[in-house]
C-alpha cells in the first residue's frame, strides 16, 4: 500500500535514488547534473512556510516524492511544482496521491495557481499534469536543454 505525508529529514537519500536515475535518462527533466542528498536538504529548506515536499512510500522505500515552492519567475500567488516517480512506476497512481496532498497544501498555503514547466518532449510528464486539470499557459521555446510548455492549475 503507497503511503503519502510530507517528507522529513533523512528523505533525501531516496529521494537521490529516484531523481538521479531519471537525470541519467536525460528524457524527462531539465536537470543535467546529479544531485546529493545536500542538494535535496538545501532545497527543502529554502522557502520555509511558502513550500511543501511530499513523499510516497510502501515497505520497500520511497516511490516518488514532490513538492511546491514560490519562484521569481511566477507571480506570488502561483507556486512551481516538481513531480518524480521512480523509473518504472509511472502510471501506477503514485503522481495522483502525491498531487492530492500537494493540491490540499497550495491552498493552505494560500495559492491560488500551481505552475508546471515540463520539457516540450516529455510526453510522459505533459500527460501527467493534462490528467491532473493543468491547462497549457505559456511556451518557453528558448528553454536550456530543451522548450518547454508552462501549464497552470486553478485551486
């Protein structure tokens, strides 16, 4: 059974094994170098009461983990999301539990949008956010690495 709550110290290991991989692929995030668990603790504590990480988990580990945060490039009232499954379990509901627990957290958080910058060629992740209700909000051809479409949730 996949558990969602919000993640805690000691998270960024797993969350390292799910990311890297996926950052290896070079298919489905704009990231290129790999990440620590340094990395993932630093980011989780920028933004402190403006952003929420959750983790999906069962008995055999974390299964996907994302999170919500203020970005210059938005306007206050619209936080970015970041969404990563483990390679392999795409499809499987954990993006849908872990959106549930985010969605419920932007608005106690008092935003108003969610914003999701995929990379124009991730099929994968354009159907994930189409599923969710993202609706296509901007393109950002000149992107680094590859375009980009920006979808947007209305809460």
């Amino acid at each position: 059974m996949t558990l969602v709550r919000a993640a805690r110290d000691g998270d960024e290991a797993g969350m390292v094994a799910i990311l890297n991989p996926l950052i290896h692929a070079g298919d489905s995030t704009a990231l290129t170098t790999e990440v620590t668990s340094r990395d993932l603790c630093d980011w989780r504590s920028r933004h402190i009461g403006r952003n929420a990480w959750h983790v999906a988990e069962d008995d055999t580990g974390l299964l996907g983990f994302q999170w919500i945060e203020p970005h210059s490039g938005l306007p206050a009232d619209t936080c970015d999301i970041a969404t990563f499954v483990r390679t392999g379990l795409s499809g499987t509901g954990i993006g849908s539990a872990l959106f549930s627990a985010t969605e419920h957290a932007a608005r106690g958080l008092g935003y108003r949008y969610i914003a999701a910058v995929i990379r124009a060629d991730n099929t994968g992740g354009l159907a994930y956010y189409d599923s969710r209700g993202f609706e296509d909000w901007k393109t950002w051809d000149d992107a680094p690495v590859a375009p980009r479409v920006m979808k947007r949730f209305a809460l």
